[in-house]
C-alpha cells in the first residue's frame, strides 16, 4: 500500500447558523458520505455524476425527514445502485421511501433467506419503479463505474451464522486508495474474512455494528490496518454505541476515529492517492 496522506478538514462555511453547505465533488474524486441518521447506517458513495447508496438509515421518517432532503442537497436524483446489506430495521428501514423518490437502477440485497416484513414492501417499491433486483454473490464484482472496483464478499452460513454475520460487505477501490464498508458484521465473519480474502488491507473503514463490543476485533482490525474509521450511531442511544473497548482497539491499530454522534455527517473523499477527511453537519 502506498502512502496516502490525511488532511482533517474543518467544517464547510456558507450556510446558515448550525448548517453547512456541502463541498462540491472535484472531477475524478470518489467521496463516501456517511450520513447521520441517527442509530442506523446511509451511506453515499459518489464518483464523476453516479451515486451509490449502501442502506437507507432506520425508519421512512428519517429517510423522508433527513436522508432524501440530503441527498437534494447534493444534487443526487437518481441512484445507480442501492446496497441493502443486511436485513435489520436500522439498515433497511427507509429503503421503501428511496425507492418511491428517486430512480434506482439496481438493488443489490443480502440473500432473500433473511427473514423480514420490510423485505417485501422494499421488493414490491423496487418492481413499481423498474429497478431490477439481484442477491449478490460472494467475490462478485458490482457494476457501478469502470475507474472503480466494487467487490462483495459474504461470510458463509455455515461458518457464521445470523443476520449480522450474513452482511453484504463491500471493498471499494480506487487508484490505490480501499475503502472497505463492513454492515453489521461480527466477530465469525471477520474470521472467516480474515481467513478467506486476500488483501483486506483498507485505508478507510466503516466500523462494523456500529461499535458493538460483538464486532472489531483485535484480528480483524489488525488485517484491516485502517488509517480512516468511520462509526454510524446515534447520539445518546440505548446500546451504547460506539463501545469504550471498540474506540481503543481502533486507536491501538493506529485508526483516525470519526463518529456521525459527535460529528455528523463525515466525509471521506480520495482521488486514488490522498485522502480528505471533512465534516459536516446539516
């Protein structure tokens, strides 16, 4: 891995008291936006005029009130894709609200052998607006923008059971430059990860279950050596993410931490070489 410098930028000026204006996306800039959604994970990847999201925050209020309205704001009018890694509320639960908003061209979800009721209400959304929908395989490479490598791997059933460990998870490349989008995954599947994909190395993370004690551990923090990781949760919430024990293994590994609780919305851009780190909040 080359070296890629980390410059923290400030919050964005220009709006009004308590808001910032949004960064505009520079020509050949990949940008991964991790949302503030509140106890629940939205987040946006940006390339050139594609949009992909991966999950859609908690609950159709959210969406309606927060995660549509955003992405308004940075003139996102349809999606290429969107990821539904895994079948929880907090992940899926305005996947519905996107789809009746915004033209989707694909809808990439986790296997169909997860049980939920969302689940049906989210396909039938997807079939009204024609966009096609497709349970992805492991090691199956998304089509999203040829400058992009989008690559999904899933834990086997067998070796790690439940929901959680059964999360869609995506290794984004770009240049020399890895972001990797972990879902909910816990401790079985960041061993059979650990064990079964080569090159998990990536510069940026997304924290996995939002800081749960269940997930990062010390193995898989360590293959992943992230320079970047990025905590979805929701201030003051019940679970008391992201976990004490969690903060200090991602610091131990060397990570710089951001947390959309504290922060809002973080945003992460690279041109393939150098990586920006910026937050705003809305």
């Amino acid at each position: 891995m080359l070296f890629i410098a980390l410059v923290v930028v400030g919050q964005a000026v220009g709006g009004p008291p308590g808001r910032s204006t949004p960064l505009a996306l520079s020509t050949g800039e990949l940008e991964l936006r991790v949302f503030d959604v509140g106890q629940g994970d939205a987040i946006l990847l940006r390339f050139g005029d594609g949009a992909l999201l991966v999950d859609a925050g908690p609950d159709p209020q959210t969406a309606r009130q927060v995660l549509l309205p955003r992405l308004a704001r940075l003139g996102v009018e349809r999606l290429d894709g969107l990821v539904l890694t895994h079948a929880d509320a907090d992940h899926i639960g305005g996947a519905a609200d996107v789809l009746k908003a915004l033209p989707v061209t694909n809808v990439w979800m986790a296997t169909s052998r997860q049980d939920h009721p969302l689940l049906s209400v989210i396909e039938d959304a997807a079939r009204q607006g024609g966009t096609r929908i497709e349970e992805p395989a492991h090691g199956q490479a998304l089509e999203w923008h040829p400058a992009l490598s989008v690559e999904v791997s899933i834990a086997a059933p067998s070796m790690a059971s439940g929901d959680n460990n059964q999360s869609l998870v995506l290794h984004v490349r770009y240049g020399d430059a890895d972001f990797l989008l972990t879902g909910d995954i816990e401790r079985a599947a960041e061993r059979v990860l650990v064990d079964a994909v080569g090159g998990l190395e990536a510069d940026v993370l997304k924290v996995a279950h939002h800081g749960a004690s269940t997930s990062s551990s010390p193995e898989f923090l360590a293959a992943v050596k992230p320079q970047v990781a990025v905590i979805s949760a929701g201030l003051g919430n019940a679970f008391n993410h992201p976990r004490d024990e969690v903060l200090r293994r991602l610091r131990g590994v060397g990570a710089h931490v951001y947390r959309t609780d504290l922060a809002g919305d973080v945003v992460v851009r690279t041109d393939g070489y150098e990586i920006t780190v910026a937050l705003e909040r809305s």
